[in-house]
C-alpha cells in the first residue's frame, strides 16, 4: 500500500503537467463544452473548484501516510482554506490573471519539490497553479454579460474560446 501511495505521489506531477499540454489551448468538443459551463454557469465553476480540492486533499493523505511531516500539515491546511468557494475562486483568478505570480508560484513548486520533505507543498503548489490555467478569466465571464452576443450561441462560444486563456 505504501509503495502503491508513494508511486501516486511521485507521478502526480507529471500526470498534470501531461494533462496540461494535452489540453491547453485545444479545441477537442469535449474542452468546448468545458470552456462554455465554466463561462456560462458559477455551479460548474464551483464544481470545478471542489474537485481541485478533492485531488489536493487525496495527495495530501498520500504525503502524509508516506511522509508525514510539517510541509504536509501546511498543505492540508491551505488546501481546507480552498473549500471556501470565494478564497478558491479569487486564487484561480489571482494567478490567471498575473501571469508573473503564476510563474513565480510554479517557479516556487519547482524549489520546494527540489528540497527534501517539501513534496507536498510543491504538490499543492503545482496543482493550484495547474488548475488556475483552466479557470475562466475575468474577461471571458465579462463576455456573457454583453447583450449582443447572446443572440447567437455559436458566436458566444467562439469568442469564450478565442479569450479563455
């Protein structure tokens, strides 16, 4: 069992970060329609949010089982602080919106991940940072809101996808 968690722990990055290239800025129909509810509707923002936290709570009881240690009492506490929907939603939109801090948060998992008993909160970091890409931006929420646009569907879309990232 230890060895199974271990294995989950060291791989989790790079099932995200393969993920990640896989998805990013693609227009498969499946991401389409991810895009449109994440622009058109706060449930599926919502959803999206929890689900990030469900992941961080299951890395962080794999580092802990692991490795416990302080960094994984941090992590798990900053991960609880995600459940409230306004810290978690105002996170993904700080760190899509600046592009330097997100860089500076990945740049600071990357560190954390380097030094040892750190693997957990470069693990939270990275997952953030991560999910935080594929959060709409403000200006894609804005978009829903213009009068014009919400006459043709199709074009409303387009133009989520064209301004998403």
């Amino acid at each position: 069992m230890i060895q199974i968690l271990t294995l989950i722990r060291f791989a989790f990055p790079f099932l995200l970060l393969t993920a990640f290239f896989c998805l990013y800025r693609k227009e498969y129909g499946f991401m389409k329609r991810f895009m449109w509810k994440m622009a058109m509707f706060q449930s599926a923002r919502n959803l999206y949010a929890y689900l990030v936290v469900l992941m961080l709570i299951f890395i962080n009881w794999c580092c802990h089982v692991t490795a416990p240690n302080l960094s994984v009492v941090v992590s798990t506490l900053l991960t609880l602080l995600l459940l409230n929907r306004k810290i978690a939603e105002s996170t993904f939109h700080l760190l899509h919106e600046r592009k330097r801090l997100w860089f500076a948060t990945l740049l600071l998992s990357m560190v954390c991940y380097a030094l040892p008993y750190m693997n957990s909160m470069s693990l939270f970091l990275f997952a953030v940072s991560v999910a935080a890409v594929f959060y709409p931006s403000e200006r894609v929420l804005q978009l829903k809101s213009h009068p014009e646009a919400i006459n043709n569907p199709k074009d409303l879309l387009a133009l989520i996808i064209r301004n998403y990232y």
